[in-house]
C-alpha cells in the first residue's frame, strides 16, 4: 500500500475579485421576499405553518453571527432587537406546540420587523462571501447545539 502525503487540497480562488462582489440583485430580492412573506404570512394569520417559523428563525441566527463570532455588526446596538426577535419566536413556537395558531405580539413583529431591515442592509452592503460565510458558521454552531442537545440526554432506568 502507497503512504499519503500530509498535504491537504487548498481552496484556489478562479476569480480573486470575487470576495468583493456584493450578492446579486435577483438573489437578494429573492431572499428578502421570501423571508418578508413569512413575515407577513404570521402576521395577519393567513394560516401560518412551521417553515415561515424557520424562516424567521434563520434570519435570527443569522443576523447573531454576523454580530456575535463575525463582528460585522455592533453588538451593542443589535443585540437588544436580536433578544426580543429571539423571545417572539420562541414564544410563536410554544404557542404552536401547544396547538394553537403561530402568532406573535406587536412588540415581537416590531423587533422581527426591524432585524429584517437589518438583514437587508446586511444583503446589500456586505459580500455574498461573506454572507455565505455567516450562513456556514450559523449551521455549523445550530449543528454542534443539536449535537450537544443528543449527548445530554436523560437516563432511564427499566
């Protein structure tokens, strides 16, 4: 058998300017409305579902990263609309688990409001890299709380 070498494959770059390219106009306008129609979808209670909750929940957490581990946003400035935006959805989701409609109070659509506006000037100001980035750390950190969340489970004795 032929030994291997230590070296691991680089990633190159085929367009060295592409780090500077803001995300695409149709790409943005494509990710604001759909998180702009889940919004909407829960607030006026046209029969919400699930997925509009996540929807919400990705810009959350999102937005966390770009303003907690990426530093790209203040967090001083950010972290109060990130707290109430954050209690809103989990506050829709215990409602939805105990099987009533997923709705959310006017201080929490006001917060979800403005991270959404955050968000956008987020799209239109920063790298689609870096936004891809911000994405790949966020799945990553939501990846290794699932992790710990299995190998913490309770015992049960028989």
């Amino acid at each position: 058998m032929r030994k291997r070498g230590h070296r691991k494959p680089q990633f190159v770059f085929n367009d060295p300017l592409s780090i500077f390219r803001p995300v695409a106009v149709k790409t943005r306008n494509a990710v604001m409305l759909r998180y702009l129609s889940a919004l909407e979808s829960i607030a006026t209670g046209s029969n919400p579902t699930m997925e509009e909750l996540k929807d919400l929940s990705d810009v959350v957490n999102v937005c966390e990263t770009l303003a907690g581990s990426m530093g790209r946003m203040d967090r001083k400035e950010v972290g109060p609309i990130i707290n109430d935006s954050v209690s809103a959805i989990v506050d829709a989701a215990e409602r939805y688990r105990a099987g009533k409609t997923i709705r959310m109070d006017g201080h929490g659509l006001e917060a979800i409001r403005t991270l959404l506006d955050i968000y956008r000037q987020c799209l239109e100001r920063l790298s689609e890299q870096e936004m891809t980035m911000a994405t790949d750390i966020t799945c990553r950190r939501l990846e290794q709380y699932r992790k710990r969340q299995r190998m913490d489970a309770t015992v049960v004795q028989l």
